[in-house]
C-alpha cells in the first residue's frame, strides 16, 4: 500500500456526466474525490454547493475532501457536512477565528483540513496542528483549474512537512495546483503525500494509465 494519494478534482471534469466521470476516476485507481467549493468573493470565480457534494456523495463511496474557497466558511460547514464531506478544508485567510473553525468542523465529525494560498507563511498553522487531519499548501492562487505551478512555494511545503512530522501526529501534507507528471516528483521531494489533480487526471485520454503513469514517477520516494 503506497503512502501517497491521489485526489483528482472535479473541477477540470465533464459536469454533465459528474457521477459518471466521478466512477471512472474510482475505478482509475483514484483515492478520494476532491471537491472546489467557490464563492465569487473569496475567489473570483463561482463552482459548486452543496447539493453537488451530495450527488458526489451518492456516486462514490470513495471520501470526499472538500476543498472551501469562500469568505465565511463558518456559514457553510453543516450544509457540506450534511452532505457528505468526509474532509472539510478551509482557508487560513478566510478565517477570524481559524481555532474555533477547525474545532467546530472536528466537532462534526469529519477530517479538518487547514489550506494556506501560496504567499501564506508556514507559521500560521503552527499553533491549529493538534486540530489538523490535513494541511493544503496551494501551488497556485486558488480560483481555477489549469493554471501555472508555482516552485516559490516548494521551500514552504519542506516547512509545512516538518513541522507536521514534530508534531507526531497523522497529518496529510496535500497539495493543490497545477500538479501532474511533470511536477509531481518535485512536490513528492518537498513532503507532499496527497496530490490534488484537476486539468492534468480529467484531460487524460485514459484516466488509469494515468494514474499508473503518475504512480511509477512516485516510486522513488515511496
Ligand atoms: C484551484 C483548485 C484546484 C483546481 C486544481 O483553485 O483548488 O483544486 O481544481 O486544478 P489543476 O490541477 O488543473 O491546477
Ligand atoms: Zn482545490
């Protein structure tokens, strides 16, 4: 069993074939679905709610990490709960109160997920680690899919991975952004083991060769 993970994004998939294009990345040899909720504000650019989470949810019995780019994520955890999140992540930057947040989201039950943008220092999940399931270093400015990796943030994931490993805690380190086979070696090297992949896994031809493609790169640093 390897330690690394993937988790493709629905955001690159066929919306009009969701719970279909969400079987084939299951059956492709994907380890969780990965779900970008935005709002127009925190983010400019608007996705998907709760109900689409939900007919995920009824698709795949595989977890769903949802992944909120929204400006009060407060308002929004019981809806993504309700339906179906199995990890909730929200962003260091939206949060007043990112201690109280992350402990109403373990109060529900589900994986808490803390994500920093890309000009977020390390430090500022230092003092949330015993509340963390996951933490998401985004190599790209969230907002869309298929844009550019940013290598400036590869000191900052060797950071985030050791301090996660002082902690001694089961904490993922995924990343978000611009992640495939020609990045992925780089991010694994830099600590990550959870690998967000949007445009690169649903704009393969065939989804499973990918995986096994993305899968052989991994080896060395399994
Ligand atoms: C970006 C989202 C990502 C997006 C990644 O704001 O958080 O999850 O889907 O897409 P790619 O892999 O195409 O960069
Ligand atoms: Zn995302």
């Amino acid at each position: 069993m390897s330690r690394f993970r993937i988790a493709p994004s629905i955001l690159s998939a066929d919306f009009g074939r969701l719970a279909e294009e969400v079987r084939a990345a299951g059956e492709a040899g994907a380890d969780c679905i990965h779900l970008d909720v935005m709002d127009g504000h925190f983010v400019p650019n608007l996705t998907i709610g709760p109900d689409v989470v939900a007919a995920v949810t009824a698709a795949t019995s595989l977890p769903r990490d949802v992944h909120l780019m929204v400006s009060r994520p407060d308002d929004l955890l019981d809806a993504f709960v309700e339906a179906g999140a199995t990890t909730l992540g929200v962003h260091v930057e939206a949060c007043h109160h990112l201690h109280r947040t992350l402990q109403r989201i373990r109060d529900a039950g589900v994986r808490a997920s803390v994500t920093l943008n890309p000009a977020t220092p390390a430090a500022s999940i230092e003092h949330v680690l015993p509340l963390v399931d996951q933490v998401l270093v985004m190599t790209v400015n969230p907002g869309f899919g298929g844009q550019a990796f940013i290598p400036e943030v590869m000191p900052k994931l060797r950071q985030v991975r050791s301090l996660v490993d002082k902690s001694g805690r089961a904490i993922d380190v995924q990343v978000d952004g611009g992640v495939g086979l020609e990045t992925i070696e780089e991010v694994a090297l830099h600590g990550a083991n959870v690998f967000v992949m949007g445009s690169a896994f649903f704009r393969a031809d065939d989804y499973a060769d990918f995986v096994r493609r993305i899968r052989a790169r991994l080896q060395p640093y399994e």
